[in-house]
C-alpha cells in the first residue's frame, strides 16, 4: 500500500497522498495510510476523526468519484480550521 502511495505522490509530484477510512456511517474519517515527500512533514497523527462535514468540498468530490487534488497543504489547513 505505501509502495503504491509512494508511486501516486512521485508521479502526481504531490507533497503528500492520503487514504482515509470512513466510519461512524460515513459522518467520521481517519487517515490511515499516508505518503509524504521526503522533507513534509506528516499530519497523520492528527488526522483522526475528523468529521466528514467539516470538508464539504472532499466529499462533494468523492459522491462524484471524482479524485481529491489539493493545492500544497490546503487540504490539511481546511481541516485544521475547522476543528480548532
């Protein structure tokens, strides 16, 4: 799995990729497998139940089998914002 994370960031040049695990009825998500490119630090820790609401646009995306490609870091900063 972190192999193919690996191959997904290196060919995207992304900074980071990320899996989440829905649970709770779809309403929470951690993040369960996580590449980051040498050098980025790893937000996986604090990643963990996070509510679905709180990303409207991830799962607006996601309904639409549409892949999540975020700007460097503004993903995790929607996140962030939102759980402070």
């Amino acid at each position: 799995m972190l192999m193919a994370l690996e191959d997904m960031g290196r060919l995207s040049k992304a900074n980071r990729v990320y899996i989440f695990f829905f649970k709770a009825n779809g309403s929470l998500m951690d993040n369960t497998y996580e590449w980051c490119k040498p050098g980025v630090s790893s937000p996986k820790d604090n990643l963990r139940d996070i509510p679905s609401s709180s990303v409207p646009w991830w799962m607006k995306q996601l309904k639409m089998s549409l892949p999540l490609r975020s700007e460097p870091a503004s993903a995790y900063c929607e996140i962030q914002s939102k759980m402070r």
